[in-house]
C-alpha cells in the first residue's frame, strides 16, 4: 500500500513554482517514474492516481505535477508552449535526480507523452519509456481548435475551448508546436518504448500510434486499449493500464534492493524534505513514511503530525497488546479497536490524572482512549480486557517517562 502522496513545489522553466506531487511506496524504493499529463489537464486526473498507485505497489515512486499555468502551479499558460512543457519536465527530472534519485521510467499521456517523447533523450539515467494515446506530431493538438486557428493567426491570439473551459492560445504557441518532429526524437530514443492506445480515441486517432511504433527501434511494445477513450475516463480502463505498465517496466528495472541486515536497520530515521516547513520522511526498516503538521499550523498536512504518531504508537500497542491476552485467554474477540484522542489540559483540571501529576501544574498531556470489542464477551471479560489495556508497554512508558538522550551524529552529510 503507498504513503500519502508527498506535496511538493518546484521551479519551472517559466520562473513559476509548479506544485507536483511525488507517491512513494510504503517499502523499498526500486525506482523514481516521472509522468506527464495530458494537454490542459492536472496531474490529479484517473489515469496519473491509478497509475502512479500501480507503480507504487511495484516499490516505483512516481512524480507527477502540473504543467505551468495549469492545475495548482503558477504562471501564465497563456505564455507556455510545447517547449516550455518539455523544459519544465527537465526542471522535474532535475528535482528527482538531485533530491532523491533520477528517473528510470518515464510516462506521458496525450500531448504529455509527445513531450516524454521528445525530453527522454536528455535524462540518460531513464530506461524505460511509455506513451498512452500520444500524438506522433506536437501540432496534432491544434485539430482540437477547431475554427479558431485563423483567428490566432491573425490576431497574435484567440480564445478555444477545451474540455468545457477557455483557454488563451497565442500564435507562438502554434508555432511551437509546428517546429517539433517528435517522430524524429522517437527514431532515435535508444530506450524501451511501450506504446499504448485506444483504438475508439476520437481524440488522438490510433494512427498516431502506429506512427510512433513504426519509428521506433527495439525493444518496442504495443498495447491497445480496447474500450477505452481518450482520458481513461473509465476507472477500469485506467487501473489496467497501470497495471500492465507496472508489469512491464520491471524487466527494465533493476531487481528490489536486497534488504538490509539486522544490524543496518536500527532505529527510525527522520530526515526533512525541504518541502514545506515541516514535512520529513520517516524510515524504519523497509517502511517509508511521512510525518507533516496540518495547514493551520503552516505544514502541507501530508503526513501525521508527531503527536499523531504518538497516538499512533499508543493505539497500536493497545491493539496488539489486548490480542495477545486474548488469544491467550482463548476469548471470543472477533474484531479489536482503539480511537485515541489527544489533548493538553490543565494540570489541575486533570481528574484522571494523579496527585503528583495535578501539584506540578501548568499543563499536561491527555491521551484518552475509547476501546471496541467486538464479539460474545460478558461484561467482566471487558472490564478486565480494559484493565490489561493499561498493560501495554508504550501506556506505560508514556506514564512514567522515558530518558531521551541526544548527540551529534558522527557525519554531518545526510
């Protein structure tokens, strides 16, 4: 299962801050995947979740953002061409390469897969390529304008729209798009290329797929999506593609990192993102996490807040521990639950709270929890399983304190 997706922001080819968003995988990381969207569409549509879901079940972390001007990034898209989408996927694949690893993989859907195409050669760590419903040519995009290319022609601008919104289309845009020769950078990828397409796309016809595949050199592999349209609309259609290209590209990949041994994984580490004020990445073991502040307190709210893990630990330790005895004690326990609020209160208004606790004063923190059972069990039984509830170790090391030690690591570099 993957984390929360990590909320990011980086500087795009145009000077504005693209907000992006990076899916991790709950284990290992095998491999970072870079994707792009469709034209005038958001890193947030059904096929980029799905896909980006698929891959992280796969240990393959996936950068997804928005292009300038669409979406959450800032910017004018007005002033954006093709060749300023290509450059702010160069300003992404340069975040992942110098804050966590370059992209091996890389995905690009409808005008967003022309960009990959053309952009792939210029990131020599990636491997594998993959386009869904992408035109062969950047200029096949202006068939959408229908009768108002004369318009941009000769005004220097005109309005068009799209998907039920209007967007600003100026003449360099057209331009742009006419100076690209994507099958050209696809003749000479030197990468593995997964072509996927519907047959039914109104949109982008299957031609367009036909034409990369023919241009491209081995290793090449073709899939059609039978009823899917354009967008992947469908949930269905989105979740098979992710899955066929989470399949695919692991033959491109090298094998899962080996874990490491016992002695390696001591501890949790905590380090922060540099993203946002408070966002840090939690690893223990195989795991990886996320641990933020909500965005009352100025975080992204991209991850449980300290005190959220605390809880966290609490909760878990009850659970767990209330199992065991009941398992021991062969009772008939069906399902066990633990909701725990936390809050800091008054000292003296602390009536659960001991004597010693109440005369220090000021205030203290209250962890209350509310404990479900599930199953034939008498009132004793419950009464006694939430006795064995304050039995859980992290209950008591919450009780009676715990030394913290601290001192500077041995090597500054992270």
């Amino acid at each position: 299962m993957a984390t929360r997706p990590l909320k990011i922001e980086f500087d795009g080819a145009l000077g504005a801050k693209l907000a992006a968003r990076l899916d991790l995988p709950a284990g290992e990381i095998r491999a970072f995947a870079l994707f792009a969207h469709c034209f005038t569409c958001s890193k947030d549509i059904p096929a980029a979740r799905h896909i980006a879901g698929a891959l992280s079940r796969e240990g393959i972390a996936v950068l997804r953002f928005d292009f300038t001007g669409l979406g959450a990034s800032g910017g004018d898209f007005s002033h954006t061409g093709f060749s300023s989408n290509v450059e702010d996927l160069k300003r992404a694949a340069d975040f992942l390469r110098q804050n966590y690893q370059a992209p091996q993989l890389l995905i690009g859907h409808s005008l967003g897969g022309a960009a990959i195409l053309s952009v792939a050669a210029d990131i020599p760590e990636a491997r594998a390529v993959v386009t869904i419903g992408a035109p062969s040519d950047a200029d096949h995009v202006v068939h959408n304008f229908h009768g108002a290319v004369d318009q941009i022609q000769e005004h220097g601008s005109g309005e068009v729209e799209l998907a039920g919104r209007t967007f600003t289309i100026r003449k360099e845009f057209l331009e742009d798009l006419e100076a690209q020769s994507v099958r050209d950078r696809v003749s000479k990828l030197g990468k593995a290329l997964l072509v996927m397409h519907a047959p039914l796309d109104d949109t982008v016809g299957i031609d367009n797929a036909t034409n990369i595949f023919v241009a491209a050199k081995h290793p090449k592999s073709f899939l059609s999506l039978d009823k899917a349209d354009h967008l992947l609309t469908r949930s269905q259609d989105a979740a098979y593609a992710a899955r066929v290209i989470a399949g695919w590209v692991t033959g491109y990949l090298d094998p899962m990192p080996a874990v490491a041994d016992e002695a390696e994984q001591q501890g949790v580490d905590v380090v922060e993102t540099r993203q946002g004020k408070f966002q840090a990445m939690v690893s223990s073991g195989q795991h990886r996490l996320i641990a933020d502040e909500p965005a009352s307190y100025g975080g992204f709210d991209s991850g449980p807040s300290p005190y959220d893990y605390l809880s966290v630990a609490l909760g878990a330790c009850t659970v767990m521990t209330l199992r065991m005895y009941a398992d021991r004690k062969e009772l008939s326990v069906d399902r066990i639950g633990t909701q725990v609020l936390h809050d800091k209160v008054h000292a003296a208004d602390c009536v659960e709270c001991s004597q010693e606790q109440r005369q220090k004063g000021g205030r203290i923190d209250r962890f209350e929890r509310v404990i479900t059972l599930e199953g034939d069990l008498d009132a004793s039984v419950r009464a006694r399983m939430l006795e064995i509830a304050d039995k859980c170790p992290v209950h008591r090391t919450l009780e009676s304190g715990a030394a913290v030690v601290t001192r500077e690591a041995d090597g500054q570099n992270l």
